[in-house]
C-alpha cells in the first residue's frame, strides 16, 4: 500500500467487546468477555449493550498505549452493525459498536464501513486458515454458537457474502445446548471451555449418543433434557460433558454429510465459539476439506471484521 493505512475492527455480541488494529502485517487484538452472574445463563440486551458501553473506551485507552494514531494518512473503521446479511436482522447489542464506530470515523476522519458479525466469523475463518481461495466457488460455513447454529451455503458477494440457511438446528442452537448442560453440572457460563474440557478427559463409560438428524437438520432439545435428568439424578459432571459434546459432534457431521451430497460442494469451513472444541476437532479429523479456525478466531472476535475493511480498501 503507497499509503500509511490503518484498518480498525469492532464487534459487540451478545459474549465479548471486541477491538481490532491491523496494519501492514501487524494486528493488535483486545478483547473483553461480558460478565455473567454465576449460575445464568447470558445477558439481556440492555444489560449486554450497557456492559459494551463501558468496554470500549476502555479498550481503545488501551489500543492507543499501543498505537500512535497520528502517523497514519489513512483510516478505515469497520463495525458489525447486525447479526447476519439478511433484512430485518438486528440486535441492540451491535448498536452499542455501531455508535462507538460512528464517534471514532468523526474524530479521525476514517472512512466508516459497516458488516454483520457473521460475515466476521466467515472472513475470521478465512482469514485463520488462508483458505481465501475456497471462497473462490460456493461453500458450505456451519455457523455454530450460542445464538446460532445454521448450515450455510456462502458466496462470496463484493466484500462480504451471501448465505443461504441450508440445515442447522430447528430448535436448540449448539452453543446454548453446551452452556445449559454446563451450568446444571456447575460450571460458569459461558461454559463451553469447561465442558470440552471435561468431555476430553473423560475416561469412564462412554454409550452410544442418540442424535436426531433429518437431512441437514438437527434437534438438540431431547437430548439437553436427557441429559439434565442424568445430572438431577447425581450422574458424573464429566459424564454428561462427553456425552453432550459427542451428540453435537455427531449430528453435526451427519448434517455436513448430507449437505455436501446434496450441493455437491467438498469445502466446509467451520465457524463460532462452538467450533474452538479440541473435542470436535478431533471428531472431524477423518474428514477432509474441512476448515477450523484456531481457537482464539473461532470465538466472537473483531479480525474478521477488519479483515473484511482491508478487503474492502484493497479493491478500492
């Protein structure tokens, strides 16, 4: 680039305030999960939006200490404005992004692009794995978090992309399924962490899971009640964590499967807090052309959304 150019990234969801600074080869992540009362499970909005109200200064006070803002000629921000690309998504969450965006592009000058936090996850992804070529032709991204679980046919569309809902879960997304179960059993939500980390260590008996999986479309819900009853009636903790993480695995790759078939596209990219699981990972080695993000990339984060500005000023 001819110019000294600054991209910056914000992401507020429903879990983390998110910042990012990228510039040249070099990125600056901050990040600030939102605190959760021990035993609930999530936020309200307004709880959540007047958690990130506080965050963001605090983190941009934060970048500054590692950012001189001054020697750069250019800026462009980019903000998560909405959940996905489609009409009428909106949460007020992303407002809070929004309005800090807006603030930052006034005072510096930046040129202001507005993304959704999906399309984040998707470029994140990318991003992470330097598969940008797959996007090259339609492919399959499995969304899977604690608000969403969908199975999506992507393509790219100018600097984002458009995604069609082709499978995914009727009712119970993923991410939710894991947080319940991880909270009956006493873990602090977000619980996802603990239960990967309980399934993996797991080494007593280990049943068969029963899934529900019709095509590229799953049910969670018999199973969260199931196995709440196994820890009503006192049933190993670690028990219950391997089983939920197996049923999710499962009936996940049947739904990658037959949605594969069905399109005939190979390339699945996996993207959500759902996805960091060392357990799942493992579940999937023996597929090819399926893409993990690492960890740190798979849970909500502003890179993507940065990423996407870069695209974008790139392509002028």
């Amino acid at each position: 680039m001819s110019l000294k150019e600054l991209f910056l990234g914000i992401d507020t969801s429903c879990y983390t305030t998110s910042l990012v600074a990228a510039c040249e080869d070099n990125i600056i992540s901050l990040k600030t999960p939102l605190e959760v009362k021990v035993g609930e499970c999530g936020l309200r909005q307004s709880e959540a939006f007047f958690q990130h109200s506080r965050n963001l200064p605090k983190l941009f006070d934060e970048l500054k200490e590692k950012l001189d803002f001054s020697i750069f000629e250019k800026i462009t921000v980019t903000v998560s404005s909405r959940p996905r690309n489609v009409e009428g998504s909106y949460m007020p969450v992303f407002e809070a992004g929004r309005g800090f965006a807006k603030v930052v592009a006034d005072v510096t000058g930046a040129n202001l692009l507005e993304t959704t936090h999906q399309d984040g996850h998707i470029m994140a992804a990318l991003y992470s794995c330097d598969a940008y070529d797959i996007a090259q032709k339609p492919f399959l991204v499995y969304h899977i978090s604690g608000g969403t679980t969908e199975l999506l046919l992507a393509r790219k569309s100018g600097i984002g992309f458009d995604c069609e809902i082709v499978g995914g879960t009727l009712d119970l997304p993923a991410g939710q399924f894991v947080d319940r179960i991880g909270v009956a059993a006493g873990f602090k939500f977000p619980a996802g962490k603990f239960v990967d980390k309980h399934a993996l260590e797991y080494c007593g008996e280990k049943p068969k899971v029963q899934t529900s999986v019709k095509g590229e479309y799953i049910n969670f819900s018999g199973e969260e009640t199931r196995y709440r009853r196994i820890l009503a009636e006192n049933k190993d903790g670690g028990f219950a964590a391997y089983c939920t993480m197996k049923c999710i695995s499962e009936s996940i790759k049947k739904s990658v499967i037959s949605a594969q078939k069905k399109y005939g596209t190979e390339n699945v990219l996996m993207v959500g807090g759902v996805s960091s699981s060392k357990f799942m990972r493992n579940e999937f080695s023996d597929m090819k052309n399926v893409f993990f993000a690492e960890p740190s990339l798979c849970t909500d984060n502003a890179v993507g959304v940065c990423m996407i500005g870069r695209e974008y000023s790139r392509k002028g």
